[in-house]
C-alpha cells in the first residue's frame, strides 16, 4: 500500500511539478530545494523493495 501511494505521487510529480535537473542545484532558492528534496524522497520511496 506504501509503495502504491508513492508511486502516484512520482506519477504527479512527473507530470506537474517542475524540472530541476539541468539548473545548478547550488543557485536554487530555498522552497526550490525544498521542491527538490521532495521530489527525492518521493522517488526514493517508490523504488524502495
């Protein structure tokens, strides 16, 4: 069930939130960071086994 909900949330993430990959992590302001460090978790607990 954990891992279904975090994968919709990778799937909305995907498809709503912007892209930060090709910006230079260093220069982002911080609710940009915080965007970033969601977007991880969030996909770092849908590929979790």
């Amino acid at each position: 069930m954990k891992k279904a909900l975090f994968k919709i949330l990778a799937k909305f993430n995907k498809s709503v939130l912007p892209k930060y990959h090709y910006r230079d992590l260093t220069k982002l302001k911080k609710w940009e960071k915080a965007m970033v460090a969601y977007k991880y978790w969030v996909t770092t607990n849908s590929l979790d086994d």
